[in-house]
C-alpha cells in the first residue's frame, strides 16, 4: 500500500506532463507534492529499518522471535514509523513554503522536489539548505546505521551456521531485503545528504528517477523472489523466450 501512495505522489502527474504536455502545478499543489513525498520517502527509510530488525530477530534469535515480534509489537514499530514520517515531512515543506519565489516560476525537473525549490527561490537560503541537510543526515544516516548493524549480526551469525543449505537458507532470507536498501538508500543519500546543492540538474533528475519510479517498481519483483512458485513461473518464461530467440 505504501508503494502505491509513494509512487502516486510522482508519477501520475509525471505521465500527465508527458503525455500532454501539461507542465503546470500550483504553488499549493507543488507543497502538497513535496510534503508527501518527504513524508512517505522518511516512512521508507523506518520502514526498511524495522524489516532488517525483524530479519535480525528471525535469524540472530529465531526460538524467541514469536515472542519478541509479537503482533502488537509489529504493530507499534509500523505505527511508529508512519507517525516519525509524518512529522519528519512537516519541517521542509514548512521552510520552503516560507521563501520567496520571485524569478522564474519554472522548475527543472519533474516533480516539486527540495534542490530545484531551493535554485528557484530569491530568498536567502542557507538556513533553510543547512536545516535540511542536517534533517536529511539524522533520518538516513540514523536508519541507514540501524539496518547496517542488524546485517552486521545477521552476517556474524551466518557465517556460524555449519550447513552450506542452512547458511544459503539465511541469506535467501534477508538478500531481497538488502538489494531493496542498497538502492534506495544509495541514491537518496547521494540526493541530499550533500552541503551543496549545484549539481547538474539533469544529474539530479537521473538519480531521482531510482527512488522515485524504479525502486517502488522493482520492490514487487526482488521481494518475490522470494517465492518458489514465482521463481519457478520466471525460470520458465526466461527458458521460453530463450528457446524462441534461439529458433
């Protein structure tokens, strides 16, 4: 549910700029857009967190993992991470809606996102860059840390599984998982964890098409991976066209 909210906070107005060339968006709408989009990204990164937690429990201490990730506990560490995402977006939106937009009102990109905002605005911005660069830091950094260390205990203990079938069992586990985080986090940190914000705004544009569009569409597939059927169902399809490519 929450890649659907993500993704249509982007890209349905993305496909109606360009398939109709409609490239326009009121001030309003552009905050509403960014709010939404730094909110859902922030609940992103928690989010991953707690799955690489929940990982870290499964294979670290699997005899009390039904004990210790109980329902309600599942419950509250989701709940929590929804209500620290919706606060973490409140803070950019609210600085930026506070400048001055008196140049040019066109944006170079394809979205209401903080770096083209900040280029656009006539204000002075350098409180406002440094508040959400430290902000980006804490949230990305802090969850980034989190995951990297319950993978450091889940690799330690790993390594201590004698079986070659129970050691490719864990890893089978948790590998959809981190593909998911190198990518996502690799890109957003690359976005705004930064102290300057001129960078090629077509190099801005590359880098968030991965968090934006082809991270919310590959999450399906790497994590169904997982599942013998589907993995069963794609080894046939790539048999198939491959027989058909060799005729």
């Amino acid at each position: 549910m929450k890649e659907i909210w993500y993704t249509s906070t982007i890209v349905p107005k993305m496909l109606r700029s360009l398939l109709w060339e409609t490239n326009t968006i009121s001030y309003n709408g552009c905050i509403t857009q960014l709010y939404f989009f730094v909110f859902l990204g922030a609940t992103e990164c928690f989010l991953l967190s707690v799955m690489a937690y929940d990982r870290f429990l499964a294979i670290c201490d699997p005899l009390h993992y039904t004990i210790t990730m109980d329902s309600q506990t599942c419950r509250r560490l989701a709940i929590g991470s929804w209500v620290i995402g919706l606060i973490t977006g409140l803070l950019p939106s609210l600085l930026i809606s506070k400048l001055s937009f008196c140049r040019s009102n066109r944006i170079n990109h394809f979205f209401c996102d903080i770096p083209p905002l900040l280029k656009l605005s006539c204000s002075d911005t350098s409180v406002t860059e440094i508040t959400i660069f430290v902000l980006s830091l804490l949230v990305l950094f802090t969850c980034l840390l989190l995951t990297l260390v319950s993978y450091a205990f889940i690799i330690f203990t790993i390594l201590k599984i004698p079986s070659a079938s129970g050691r490719k069992k864990a890893y089978s586990t948790c590998g959809s998982h981190l593909a998911v985080v190198i990518i996502y986090f690799g890109t957003m940190i690359s976005m705004y964890v930064r102290p300057n914000i001129n960078f090629s705004s077509e190099l801005n544009k590359v880098i968030s098409i991965f968090y934006t569009v082809i991270t919310p569409l590959l999450n399906p597939v790497i994590y169904s991976l997982k599942n013998n059927d589907f993995r069963g169902a794609f080894q046939k399809l790539i048999e198939k066209m491959h027989a058909q490519f060799c005729l």
